[in-house]
C-alpha cells in the first residue's frame, strides 16, 4: 500500500521549525503542507484547508497563547490529525500520551528518531486505511473437478458435503444426484465460507442456511439426519446460541 501523508510543522523556534520541515521534505512518504511558528496561526491553517488534508501534525509544547498540548486536545475534538510532539522537555511525555500522540521527541533529535515516528503515523494510517476498505465481495460459487472436468457448483445450491477417504460427496438442492469430486473434505472445507458452512463432523460439512431441525446431537437437512461428531460440538453449540 502507498501511503503519503500531508504533514504540517508547528514550532515558535525557527532552527527546530526549520529542521523538522527539512526532515518532513527528505521523507518520501510525507508531504509538508503548512508550516508555522504558533499554535494560533496553525489552528488558523487547518480551518483554511480542506477537511481531512492533513494527516500529521509535528507540534512543539511549549509556544505563547496556544501551546502544543491546547492545539492537540482541540485538533482531536475536532476529529483532526493524528500527532507527534516535538520538544526540549521530557516531563510532557505522560500529558502527550493523555491526548493520543502517536509519538514524542524529544530536542535534539536526529533524522533517524524522526523517521522511526513517521514510520508509526504511516502504519497507523495504512492500518486506518484498510480497516475502512470496504470487504471484497463474497464468491457466490466455487469450482470442482468432476469427471475430468470442472464444474462451477452454486454455494446457494450446496445442503451439505460428505466426505468418503479421498473424495467429497457434494448433496444439491437442485439435483438428486450429488457431486463427486477428487478432493479431502479438509480442502473442501477450506474452499467454503466459514460464514456460511460449518463442519459438524469429521464426515460431514452443512450450509447453516440449509439446517431444518436440531434433534440432540443431530441436524436434520431434506432428508438426510447427520450426526455431530464430538470435537465439533463446541463450534456446533455457538452456531445454536446465537440461531435460538
């Protein structure tokens, strides 16, 4: 994944406000958008720019009237960007963490430090990323080799797969005639979606949309009664706590 982060530097000393833009520039991965020398004109910067264009703030602690830890608690209420700190002064450590910094430098720091908390604010935005993409559709069909052939089986279609040795027995709803295929009924497991199938015994794998009854420590499918096998009775009773 490749991910450019727009940064902006905010510090009231402008060697250090200097040298943390030099550091941003140099970085691949990071973009600087703004730079200023308080947290006022900072605060003024953000709202000038477009809602989420900016993804990391570098901000020094202490600066006259809207100091570093000010300007972060008003960038998180305001859902802003994430933060890293930069400053002379160890003992804000503890408060920097209070307000979700990503992380806190402390003067004078070399590139190599630097580097280290902008490698964390881009695994926390490619994190952020995939956790908002949205899910990969679900097949609707898988493909089997039947009779030197294969064939595109339907999951919608599948009751439940036996397995016979070195073979699947796949059962249809729309065929009296089952399905053959050279294949364990571990990989035919591996080929259905967990969300959908569940193996109840060590022969037997059902379409939960498929079950028609519980008797005891069987189910029962069209005309098939299948047993579950007791190292499947656990995965087989959340299945029921959360059908009842």
């Amino acid at each position: 994944m490749s991910t450019v982060l727009k940064c902006i530097a905010v510090d009231d000393e402008p060697l250090a406000l200097g040298l943390v833009c030099s550091f941003i520039e140099k970085t691949p991965f990071l973009e600087l958008v703004g730079r200023y020398d308080n947290g006022v004109a900072a605060l003024h910067g953000l709202h000038a720019l477009p809602p989420g264009g900016v993804d990391v703030a570098f901000l020094d602690i202490q600066m006259q009237e809207l100091n570093g830890l000010e300007l972060a608690r008003v960038l998180a209420q305001a859902g802003g960007p994430r933060v890293v700190f930069t400053t002379a002064f160890s003992q804000y450590a503890v408060e920097g963490y209070r307000v979700d910094a990503l992380d806190y430098l402390v003067k004078p720091f070399n590139y190599e430090e630097f580097l280290r908390a902008a490698g964390k604010a881009r695994a926390y935005a490619e994190r952020d990323q995939a956790a908002a993409a949205p899910a990969p559709p679900e097949e609707d069909s898988i493909f089997l080799k039947v009779e030197y052939q294969l064939v595109r089986v339907l999951l919608a279609d599948i009751l439940y797969v036996e397995g016979l040795k070195d073979y699947v027995k796949v059962h249809l709803k729309s065929s009296p005639r089952a399905l053959l295929s050279l294949l364990s009924l571990r990989a035919m497991e591996e080929k259905l979606p967990a969300r959908r199938f569940l193996r109840i015994h060590r022969s037997f794998i059902v379409a939960l949309d498929k079950i028609e009854a519980v008797r005891r420590l069987t189910v029962q499918i069209g005309e098939a009664t299948l047993p579950v096998g007791d190292q499947y009775k656990e995965a087989f009773g959340q299945f029921l706590s959360r059908w009842i």
